[in-house]
C-alpha cells in the first residue's frame, strides 16, 4: 500500500478511536457524575479537532479534495454508529453518545452533527479550490482555526460566563435556543490570533485587510448560524472573506486574478 495512503488511513483510525475511547470515558462522566454535556462535547471537539493536526506533522500525506471529502464522509459514518438502533444494543456505543447528547438537542442530535459536518466540508472544497488559483491555500488555516478553535470555545465560555444572551433558530425545529454575546466573541478573538499567526504569510495590505474582515463577519455568521450548524456558516464566511482579501490583493497589486477576466469583460462591453 502507498505510505501516503496508509497514513491518511493511520489517522482516520485514530480519529475512530479516539472519538469512541474519548467519548466513552466522557460519557461515563456525564452519567456517573452529572457533568454538563455542553463541556463533554467540546472536550471531544477538541480532541477530535488538534489530534489529526498533531499526527500529520507525524504521519505525511498528500492533502487533496479525495482526501478531505473522504474523511468528512467516514466521520459521519463513524458517528452513525451511535444512531438509535445500535446505541439501543450497544452499552458502549450508548455511553459515548452520552458525551455528545445535549438534552436540548434531542431527537437531532445525530442528524444536527452529521449534517453539519457534511456541509462543513461541502464549503470548504470549492474555496481550497479557489485559493489554489492563488497558490495560496495555506490561508484556509485561518478559517480552520475559527471554526475548530473559536467556535469550540464559544459555548463552554457562554455557558460559564456568558451574561448577555440572544436568541438563535435550529434547523427541522420550531424552539428557540440561545447563545451569548461572551461566547460569540471567542469567535472574533481566535480569528484575530489565527489571522496574526498566519501573517508570515499575508503582505501588510493582506494582514490589514484580513484583520478588518475576516474577525467580524466569521463572528456574525456564528451568531447568525442556526444552533449547532454554526461549523458550515463559520467556514462559508471565513472562507469568503479570506477569498475577497486575496482578490483585492492581487486586484490591487495588479495580479492575476479570479475576477479580472470579468471585469475586463465589462469594461469592454461598456464602449
């Protein structure tokens, strides 16, 4: 088997095994020791999210759109193994959903987290695509972190700290959940700190831009995102605004750009 391969694969497995190793102590805390889900899930989210990023400075292997699309597909399949059929007949498969199941959520716990990370993955193909015009697809870090980071710890800091609450909407229900102003804005400082660690890779005018956009509108999305579908709408606005920064770059610097063949297009249909 190509080593490539065979460590995208390493990986994957971990991932499995650390999301039901993981989940199942968690969800053992939740039931013997009534610790609140909303901190259980976000101890996984984290887990799940730095440990890929961890083994691949161990494990190399080529990031493609197969790659990507394939690991959004076997998590959603490996997170369906906690559906109601299996759960029902599996103790163990039961005590880890305990990690994830906030009571809020049910019955669409799984089908909030699965179509969510489905989307997740939808967004962020075309705009790694659109960055590759550019040769600049290391930049989608920025978004990544935002999502995974940011958003990871808007609830647990909402939930501990947050004072100043608004009303939010969730996708197949007509209740109404709610999110704090505190916890939006670890979504606005994480993307400030993203932007600033990437910006060996911005020109000043890229970090300038960066910094006046990308941190307002990752954290309007969030606030404006559906309860627990936050992840696609976090990555659609990271995304584009990252995407509208590298534009006006090289719009303004006088480079190839996505948009030039349009623009000329209508400068010259306009005589």
């Amino acid at each position: 088997m190509d080593e490539f391969l065979s460590n995208f694969l390493i990986i994957e497995f971990c991932k499995f095994f650390a999301l039901y190793g993981c989940g199942y102590l968690l969800g053992l805390w939740v039931m013997k020791k009534n610790v609140k889900v909303n901190y259980t899930r976000k101890i996984l989210h984290f887990i799940i999210f730095f440990l890929p990023i961890f083994m691949t400075t161990q494990l190399t292997f080529q990031h493609n759109m197969a790659t990507l699309l394939i690991s959004g597909f076997i998590f959603v399949g490996t997170v369906l193994l906690m559906s109601e059929p299996i759960r029902s007949r599996s103790r163990f498969f039961a005590t880890a959903f305990a990690a994830i199941d906030r009571p809020e959520d049910r019955p669409y716990t799984l089908t909030w987290l699965s179509t969510q990370t489905l989307a997740t993955y939808l967004v962020l193909i075309p705009v790694i695509i659109a960055l590759s015009y550019y040769d600049r697809v290391n930049l989608i870090f920025i978004t990544i972190l935002i999502a995974g980071v940011g958003d990871g710890l808007a609830e647990p800091v909402g939930v501990r700290f947050g004072k100043h609450k608004y009303a939010t909407r969730a996708l197949f229900s007509q209740n109404r959940y709610t999110r704090s102003i505190e916890g939006s804005l670890c979504v606005f400082v994480v993307g400030a700190l993203a932007i600033i660690l990437m910006s060996g890779k911005m020109s000043s005018l890229e970090l300038m831009l960066a910094l006046a956009l990308i941190p307002i509108t990752t954290t309007l999305a969030e606030a404006w995102s559906p309860h627990t579908w936050d992840s696609p709408f976090i990555s659609l606005a990271g995304g584009v605004s990252t995407l509208v920064v590298v534009e006006a770059s090289a719009f303004i610097n006088d480079r190839p750009s996505l948009t030039q063949p349009l623009i000329s297009m209508l400068a010259g249909s306009s005589f």
